[in-house]
C-alpha cells in the first residue's frame, strides 16, 4: 500500500454516515447486510444510503453481491486490514509498551 490508496481508503470512511455503514458491516462479517438492513439498522434514507455505498464501493472499502432482487454488502477485510497494517507499520519504534494489543498480535504473526 502506498499514500494514494491509504488516502483514498481513508477519505472513504472520513464522512460519519460512511463510518457507520462500514462498522455496522464490519460486525456483520462476511456475509454482509441487504441494503434494506443496513439503512434499518442506522436510520439512514435509501438515497441517501445508495449515495454513501457507492462511495465506500469505489474506494475498495465494500464489495456487493447480487442475491435474486437484493444487494448484499460487506466489508473488505483485505481493504481494512491492509490498511491498519499500513497506518501502523514499524508502530512505536518496536516498542511493545505502547503498541495496542491488537497491533502486536498480528505483528506476532
């Protein structure tokens, strides 16, 4: 990952509707959400809601899959996780004293 797409990626979530879809289908897991649930689920209209998916979509932060007449969403796992490993690459010099748990353990890996 370089700049570009970190900014890219993070430019996607910088919007607090936005942020909340990704959350909400992140503790979703893989299998995602309708777009009907997500927008029951946070109370956001569905024009509204259709305007932030597609931003989210474009940036690589989502992907949708088309089950008979319904959309379903998920995170991008591969998006996310390579992004957190990019905003903490070489985090705190080494130093495990203030490196979050959940930083370390996948830098254990």
């Amino acid at each position: 990952m370089n700049n570009q797409q970190a900014v890219t990626l993070l430019s996607a979530i910088a919007q607090e509707a936005r942020l909340d879809i990704f959350r909400c289908l992140v503790q979703a897991g893989p299998a995602g959400l309708s777009a009907g649930a997500i927008s029951q689920t946070l109370q956001i209209p569905n024009s509204t809601l259709s305007f932030h998916l597609k931003a989210l979509s474009h940036a690589g932060m989502i992907s949708a899959q088309q089950e008979s007449r319904f959309i379903y969403y998920s995170a991008n796992y591969q998006s996310m996780n390579s992004l957190l490993a990019y905003l903490t690459e070489n985090c705190c010099a080494g130093q495990q004293a203030c490196c979050p748990d959940v930083i370390c353990a996948s830098s254990k890996e």
